[in-house]
C-alpha cells in the first residue's frame, strides 16, 4: 500500500497542491495528465528526491516522508531507463543486491538469474548496456528496480520512448509480471490507454490538482469536466446550454434540452445553464431508417469522414455540431457509409454525459 | 573560403611550433638533457606542478561537484570567482599572492610563523601554479559532473546507496575520465606558467624562467635546447589528454 | 565537507585579489592615472589586445563554425591544434614565435620586406597576444555553433536561404552572444599576456611588462598602483563577459 | 506530386538501400518503420541535407536530385518544430517570404494572416515562440513551412512530441488542412494509427528497405511478413506449420492445416511449411454456443483477461497460443465475459492470413 496524504512540493515552476491518493497493496494504480502537469515532479517527490512542503508518504503504513531516498525501500524506472552506463546488464540489474539482507555473490546472481529469466533478458547480462534496444532497456531497468524486492515499483512514463508496436507487447509483459510479482505499483502517463490496459485506480491531474480519480472504467465513462472528457477521449465533447423540459423526480433530475449551434437533444439532467455535452462515439447509433423504441433523440445526419482503425470504424457527421460515432466494420460496410451518405443517428437521452 | 580563413590561424598556431622543434640538433638537445641546472629545473617544475594539481584536485572537485549539481544563493558569482584567474594578468596575479602569502601579511605572517614560506621558496611556485591552474581543473570536472545525468543518482539512491556511496559506485566512475582530464591540462597550465612566479620566486628557477633567464642572459641560441625541451613535455602531456578525454565530449 | 573544501580554494583566489584592490591608495590610484608612461602603456595593450581579437575573430570564428558543423578526417587533430598554445609555456611560445617572425626565418622575412617587423616592434606584441588568445576565442566561438541545432539551418535552407543566407540570418544570430563572450574573453587574456611579450616585444611596454618591469627596478610598491588599475580592467571585463554570456550555459 | 526513385543514401551507421515510392498530386502518403529504420535520413536526403549515392528525387516532374535545399521548394516540419526562437511567430511565419515571388510587406502580411487564420494562432502572431504549448509550436512550423507554398510538405514524426489528446485534435487539424490546401505531402512515423487517420498511402520500412506499400487498409489487413503485421499492429501472429489437406484449386490455393503447439486451425494456404498466421482480433468471434455454418474452426476457450478500451473490448484467450480477440461492450456484457469463463471461439478459415 502506498497513500500520499495532502502532498505539497514545489519545484521549479511545479507546484503540486493538496495531493491524495492511496494505492492498496498489490494494486497498479496510473497518474494521468498533460505534459506539464507536475507528473514525474510527483514521482519525485514520493521517492524522496524534491522535499516535502505539507502531508506525508506512507508507504504499507509506515510514514517515509523523512527518510532518504535510500531507505525508502521504493523501486523506480524512469522515462529514458537510466541504467548505469558503466556497468553490464548483469551489474545493473545486482546493482541494488549489495544492501538486500542474505547479500552473498550466489544469493545476488541468483536473483539476477531469476528476474532475467522472468523479462526474458538471460541473453542479455553478460553485456554491456550500449546498444539495447528501449525495449530491452525497460526490462533491464524494471528487473533493477525488482531486484532488492522493493515495497512499491514507480514507474515514470515506461512506454514513452518505445514505438508503439513494442508499447503493446512491454504492456503486456508489465501486466504479467506485475499479476506474477503482486508488486503495489504507481505509474505516471500522458496516455490514458495505459490506464485502461493496466490500471485498477487512475487520478487525473492538471496543473497540479488531481481533478479526478476512480477505476479507469468509471473515468472514462463519466469524466467530471470537459478537461477529464477530452483528454482521457471519452469522445464528443460539446459545449452548450441546458433547459429544462420537465419536473424534477425524486433525485433531483429532470428532462431537458440541451441546445448548441443548431444540435439539439433530449436529454437528463440535474441543473441548467452552460454545460458541456460528453458522448462516447460507441452511444451514437447509426442507422439507415429512423431507429425505434426507447430512442430519444433521433436526427439525420450526414457522413464527413470514414476512418477504418482496425476493429472499429470511426465516423465524423455533420449534426450541427460535429460528432464522432464508432461503429462496427461490419456496420458500416451494411450502411455503405462514406463521405456524403445520410444516415439517422440515434442517441440515447441517458447516453449523453452533462458536466 | 571559410578553410582558408581558418587554416591561417592553423598555420599560425602551428608554424612557431615546428619552427622551434626543427631549430634543435640532436647533439643540442643532448648536451641540454645533460645539463645539471636544466635537470635541477624540470625536476623542480615537475614536482611543483604536480603538487599545485594535487592540491587542486583536492580542494576543486568538491567544489565542482557542488557547482555541477546543487543551486543555492551566490552559485552565479562562485562560477565567476572559479573562472576570474584566467583574465588576471600574470604580473598582476604575482604581485596579489606577493602582498596575500608575503611575510607582511596576516595569511603569509601566520603561515611563515609555522614555517611555510612562499616568497622566493618553492611554496610560492606551486602558489603561483595553483592559482592559474584551478579553474582548469575546476571547469574541467564540473564539465565531467554536469554529463552524469542526476537520475542515474536517484537510481542508485532509489536501489540503497548512501550520498556517498552513490558518488562512489556512480558519479566518480562515469565523471573520472573528465575529471582526469581537467586535471592533466591543469598541470599542463601549471608547468607553462610564468609571469607569476617571475614575481613570487625567481629562484629557485622553474623551466620557464630557467629559459627566460638563459634568453636574457646568453641570447637565443642558449635559451632554444632548453625550450625544444620543454615544448616537447608539453606535447606529450597533450596528447595524453586527448587521449584521455571522453570522445563524447567533441 | 565539500563546502568547506571548496570554499578554501575560493579563498585562495579571491583572498590576494582583494588584498591588492585594498593597497592601492586613492591619491597612489590617482597618481598612477596620472602617469603618462602607465597610460602609453595601457593605451598600447588596449590597442594590441584589441587588434589581435579582430584578427582572431576574422581567422577563428569562420574555423570555429567548420569545426562545430562539418565533418571531415583530421577534425580531432585541429581541435587539438586550435587548443595546443594552453599548454604551451608562455616563454617557450615566445621563443617559438621569436624564430618563427624573425628577420632570419622564411616567414619573418618576407614580411619584413614588405615592411611588417615583429620582434621589438608592435606586431610581435600583437603575435604574442594572438598565438595565447585565439583558442579561447575559437573554443568559445565553436561551442556558440554547437548549440545552434542544425535542423534549424536545415529549416532555414528549405524555405529558401542559400547557405550565407542561412548563417546570416539564423545562425549568427543564435550564436552571436556566445561569441562575443568568448571574444572578451579572449581580450582579457591578450591584456592579461607576459611570458611571450616579455621574449618578443620588450619596447614599447605593455601594461603587464611594464608592472614587472617597475617591480624589479623599483620594488613592490612602485609595482603596485598600475598593478591595481589594470586588475580592475581585468575584472570590469569579466564582469562585462558574465553580463554577455548566454545564461543557459551554465 | 514526389517520386523516389531507386534512393540509395548512408548517413552515419544508416544505410537506406533502394527506396521507390511515389506520391501522387495532393496525395498524403506516409513512411512508417520502427526507430532507428532510417525514416528521418530520407526525409532529411529528399530534402537535401544528406547526399543521395544512387537514384532520384523527382517533384512534379522535376529532377531535384542535385538542386540544393532552398531550390527544391519542399516544406519541412520536424519533430521538436525547431521554431527560430530569436523571431516572434509572426516573423517565424514570414521567414520564408523574403523569397517569394510578388514579395512585399503587404503581400508577406496578408499571407501570414491568412495562414494564422487558418490554423488558429492569429493571436499569437506577436508573441515569441518560447512558451508556446506543443500544439501550438506545431501549428507555426506548420505555417510557416506552408508560407512560401511549397510543392511538397514534409513532415517528421508531427505527433511524437504531444500528448496523445492533444495529437487526437492536431491529426483532425492536418487532415483539414491537407483537404483545404491539397498539397502533396509525406509524412514519417512510427504509429501506423497515423497513417489509418490520415494516408492514403503508406510504406513500410525496415532497416533501410521498404518491405511492403499500398493503401493504409490493405497493409493492415493483408500484411506481407510477420514484422509488418506485427508493427502495423494487425493482431495476432502466430508462427507455426502448414500441412495441405486438400488439392489446389485453379488458383493454386488448397485447403490446408496451421499447427502451432496445441493449436490448430483450418486455412486456405498456398504453400506448405513453415509460416505465421494473421489473425486480426475482430475475426475471431465469441458466443456461448459453437457457431454455426460456414465457419470451419470452432475451439472452446478460455477467457484470460479483459480490457475495456472505449468501443471495444479486448479480451485475451488461452487457445493452445494466447489470442487476442476484439467484440462491442454489447457482447462482453451478454456473454458475460470475463477471466476464467469458458466460451467458443468461430473463425474462418480464410479470415487467417498467412505470411
């Protein structure tokens, strides 16, 4: 377990207010945000490398935020790996093997055998570090971070210098060992996909602010701003004005209108004024006769783009606003979709996310 | 054009060079490594040299270390102090350690009180050296210690090194080619250095006075063996550094 | 620790400087301002170190850009010739340049025919002040280059500059304050200038030569007024090239 | 439009080894390869900083091979932007100006505006470029490389150096602005989602050789080697044997057996031997019954991992090799999918693509 309780730090221009956030024991938990939102000056400051102005860092309960960084017992890999240039990936990985308890060369090398094994890298200890490739350099750098059995493993943007056809396989190697090892790890990204291929918690920050946080899931579902909407890409993000059309039940919502531009839908909602419309492209149904039953909102639109990404099908309509809708390649072949074509859209009045 | 320009300057540089290793016989340079007074001499400059590069590394790498990594109040002005011997005229610098390390003065009256003097004794050579060769051997190992990227030092402290022992198993080996460096041309400048201590010791005679003296003594033909001699040493060292110093860095 | 260590250096250099600032008296300040032999002399080092910069700059920048930009075989040897008077004792390259520049040399003779005298005339001082500075200006002037990218040149060529065009308007630009640093910098070590002067150019005296001489005529006190004037040119130059000097760089 | 023609060029240890490709007249092609495959030395010999030793560089039409830099009218936009910081924006936008046919201060500041409109950074015409967000950067190298209206734009990696939220809004921008401008441009990348997004051709490099082109879909979906299929992130591959056990048709194709471990599948092949399967993951099809009909291959499997990414759902099974498959949230949900639960898997025999 690791709980950041009400952390202030600053450095350099960062300034990181009132974070709190708590990773249960044996859990991956991401911190998302921006370039710029004080990520890895966070990581920094948990592993004891930027001083604390408030709150404390515990650590399976037990309060580091005084320690030094070396017996803080916390694991880290960093964006670009840093391993020890002088050193072979062998010496790297042992690196940290010279204070663990039971140290001796045959209880080390056979540490080191082991994580080598488990990432794959045994070819790789007798050299030198030059050379790698970034995704061999993760393993060594995760397998050193491994080694002196550390209570939490921080990770600071591990897929951001690899191409992404290594990030896919490195995600799911780090996914196994990390079920494997049962390591509590805290990982921060600019990507949320990370947070959905790996996480159990993810927090959003911006400026600073954690703005949200929750299972990956949940964020993504229902993002609490148009900040969290568009950059974890729940999808449609669209700016307008909500006005009610019916009374309010028992919890306090009610039927309205939301208007922007010429777009109009029905929609739930708890409050009027300015608002700002979160529609996951999967929620908008595509169809070539107005759709029937339950459907609130049923427009006809025309198609802009087609963009075929593999399993799914993203489509940019013109519907008074701009709007993505993704569909099934299937789906689209049916629909014969392509740049001109009108088809009805229809739209769920609980499919549309009012933050 | 731009070659041409700039192999003037090559030229230039060089031309004096060869001119002077082409001027010594064999025979001259033999009779001139013979010479008691020109042995006494480079003995004397070489022991000197490498005690003023001792002292410096001793007191300077600290000191560059803490320039490369920490930020404090001031850090600014210390680089400045650190680089400030390198515009002071040799003369003049003679003449500061002459009126700071003299028998006159506070400093100089303490330490010749426990028999430490400088004036006209070797101590004010390797005075004179020290201070026009730190900054070399300071800028040369902070150079070294700002290419040790800090992270590799959280990495190590993250994995249980000590401050120390993190600048032991980490920043010394990665940094130590550098620093090598720095303080090979350090003692490099220390042996070339004159002005200063024409001022601070005449004699005993360090090589480049011993030349200096013969030049305005006996003319050029005197001063030439001696000079080929000392020009050599210095490319020697020379080479040295460059075989020493991190590739990475050019 | 560290601190401590370091700080003893500081010392070390700050302490003699501060000590001569402080024995200069401002009617001695005054009379020495006054003196029309220190002021010829001080004239004439301005005016040479001057000359030997613009010299410097004309043959060593166009090098300098050649050594940050392109890669040909023999780089690593002129980067290592460009620094090779660092190490070279300052008598030594005196002597050097006394054979090279002379009357009796293929070289100093052609240029004496075409009326152009070094040893005992200006031009050897401005020799003297060449051959020490032009690394300082070159090395400072090459690192500028370095940090220039060239994927900004590249950009540059592509929406139309030639390659003139490019330097002129990008390049320099970019590079410009590192090289006037080192263009100071390489001033004050012309002023700054003894070891080869001394061999080359006694007469007329610069400043440097002029304190030496004062001091083995006369003494320390005769010395010590001009040495005081010119170690405040020393450090207003310095203070002017901090002012200068890209601030990323350090 | 851009031809390559037989290029052969070595810069440092990159050698690039016969590249032909051509780009026709307002097309958007892109070159895609892992780091280090010696996309950004093309890029830089098309442009003319890096010698050709063999081939041609033709732009419309025009031999350009042994024209410097600044006469072979090609835009350029780097990864890092490299904004001159010594100018404003504005002056940035105008750098290439000086050159242009009808120069002037007038027509120069007309043409800034207009292409400041249209990327939507007239507000930070005045402004210097220090401080300018990623995106923003990348918008005025775009302009400005648009200013002197090149024949040919050419793009590094554009997306690398920004968040992947930031990279969803600028991709839609460039693909705007490509419709609206029409103009030829070769984009390098290491994400094949770019070159889906955006191309309408691609090629495929590898150390220094071009292993497959055609249109975007094509290459992903009928890969030509196990390391394309890998790197465009086709799915799954799967090394294994091909057994015949059937007699070739007219089109030398027959009914064949692919063998990997415990796995087995039926395919159409066209020849024996060693070779690895393609499967994409919306091919494989889940239901809690075997399916019926047409589909040759049904295994029971088991149910691994599930990931919830936005419209679909991967979901990884243990089939003898693991497999990934993509289904809706609809169908998650219905079969209840989730690690442990039995379910049937149905594939085609010619939905397995083998290379």
């Amino acid at each position: 377990m690791i709980r950041l309780d009400g952390l202030r730090v600053r450095v350099g221009s960062f300034d990181l207010v009132d974070i709190s956030f708590e990773v249960p024991t044996g859990g991956y938990a991401l911190i998302i945000g921006p370039t710029g939102s004080g990520k890895t000056t966070l990581l920094d400051a948990i592993a004891g490398h930027a001083p604390l102005l408030a709150g404390r860092v515990l650590a399976h309960g037990r309060d580091v935020s005084s320690l030094p960084p070396e017996q803080r017992r916390l694991g880290i890999v960093y964006q670009q790996y840093h391993l020890f240039p002088h050193l072979s990936v062998g010496e790297n990985i042992a690196y940290g093997l010279r204070y663990a308890a039971g140290d001796g060369s045959e209880a080390t090398a056979t540490r080191v055998r082991a994580l080598a094994g488990l990432l794959g890298i045994t070819a790789l200890l007798e050299r030198g570090v030059r050379g790698l490739s970034g995704g061999e350099q993760q393993r060594v750098a995760i397998a050193r971070a491994l080694a002196p059995r550390p209570s939490v493993l921080l990770l600071d943007e591990p897929f951001a210098a690899v191409d992404p056809a290594t990030r896919t396989i490195l995600r799911r190697e780090l996914r196994v060992l990390h079920e494997a090892e049962g390591i509590t790890t805290l990982q921060v990204t600019h990507d949320f996909d990370d947070a959905l291929r790996l996480g159990d918690m993810v927090a959003v920050m911006a400026e600073g602010h954690i703005v949200q946080q929750g299972r990956p899931e949940d964020v993504f579902r229902y993002p609490n701003s148009a900040f969290v909407a568009r950059f974890v890409g729940t999808g449609n993000v669209v700016a307008g004005q909500v006005e009610r059309t019916g009374e309010p039940g028992a919890d306090g919502r009610f039927a309205a209108r939301f208007v922007s531009g010429t777009l109009e839908l029905h929609v739930i909602a708890d409050r009027e004024g300015l608002a700002h419309a979160v529609i996951r492209p999967e929620d908008l149904l595509l169809s070539s006769t107005p759709l029937p039953g339950s459907i609130r909102n049923r427009i006809e639109v025309v198609v802009e783009r087609v963009e075929h990404l593999g399993p799914v099908v993203q489509v940019q309509l013109a519907a008074g606003r701009d709007l993505v809708a993704a569909v099934t390649t299937a789906t689209a072949s049916d629909l014969g979709l392509r740049p001109g074509v009108r088809v009805w859209l229809g739209l769920k009045a609980t499919a549309v996310h009012l933050v | 054009m731009l070659a041409l320009l700039g192999s003037m300057l090559i030229l230039f540089i060089v031309g004096p060079l060869v001119r002077l290793l082409f001027m010594a016989s064999p025979s001259g340079l033999g009779s001139a490594l013979a010479d008691p007074e020109l042995q006494a001499s480079i003995a004397l400059t070489v022991m000197c040299a490498t005690a003023a590069t001792a002292i410096a590394a001793a007191l300077g790498v600290p000191l560059a270390y803490l320039l490369a990594r920490a930020r404090f109040p001031g850090r600014r002005l210390l680089l400045g102090i650190v680089d400030l011997p390198v515009v002071i005229p040799h003369p003049v610098a003679g003449i500061a350690l002459l009126l700071f390390l003299g028998r006159h003065s506070a400093v100089g009256g303490a330490l010749a009180s426990l028999g430490l003097e400088f004036v006209s004794h070797v101590p004010g050579i390797v005075a004179g050296m020290l201070f026009v060769s730190a900054p070399i051997l300071v800028s040369g190992a902070r150079e070294a210690f700002v290419t040790v990227d800090p992270k590799l030092e959280r990495v190590a402290r993250s994995l249980g090194d000590s401050a120390w022992g993190c600048f032991r198993r980490v920043t010394l080996p990665l940094a130590g080619r550098g620093i090598l460096a720095g303080g090979i041309l350090a003692w490099a400048r220390s042996v070339s250095e004159f002005g200063s201590i024409v001022i601070l010791t005449y004699n005993p005679k360090v090589a480049s006075i011993l030349i200096f003296d013969r030049f305005t003594a006996y003319g050029l033909p005197a001063a030439v063996p001696a000079a080929v001699l000392l020009l050599m040493v210095a490319l020697a060292v020379f080479a040295l550094v460059r075989l020493v110093e991190p590739r990475e860095h050019r």
